[in-house]
C-alpha cells in the first residue's frame, strides 16, 4: 500500500510486516505518523510504534542505522 509521504514533494512510502520490537520483544503497529514541523511543509509518513515499550522506527531511523552499522539493518528488514 502505497501512502504519500510528502503531499509538497510527492515522496511515496510503504507499510512494513515486522510484527515484533528489537528493543523488548513487544507487538510492533503500523502507524501513519504526521511531521508538522517539515523543511518541505506537512508531511505524512508510516513508522513502527511498538504497543509495550513506545519505541518508533521509520524509514529515516533505518537509513540513519544502516550508516553506522549495515547488518543490523538487513536482519531487521528480513
């Protein structure tokens, strides 16, 4: 399912099935989160809020991740 990420920049985003949180182990959700403080004006995005713990994960966590260490992040995608 494709979402629109950026209403300004026409940035599209997707849903992901982790269904489980690195942090506790906890239920992981799928929530459309709202950035009203954005460089590009109101955007709109999915991250992961775990139900347990309140850890948030998003697309930008992920690639911020991924620069300090790569296999982290695969095993999280996998």
């Amino acid at each position: 399912m494709n979402t629109i990420l950026s209403r300004t920049a026409g940035l599209t985003t997707k849903k992901c099935g982790r269904q489980s949180c690195r942090r506790c182990g906890g239920y992981v959700s799928n929530e459309m989160c709202i950035d009203l403080d954005s460089d590009s004006g109101y955007s709109t995005f999915w991250a992961h809020r775990c139900i347990q713990c309140g850890d948030m994960v998003d697309e930008v966590i992920l690639r911020n991740r991924s620069l300090s260490n790569p296999e982290a992040v695969s095993a999280v995608a996998a």
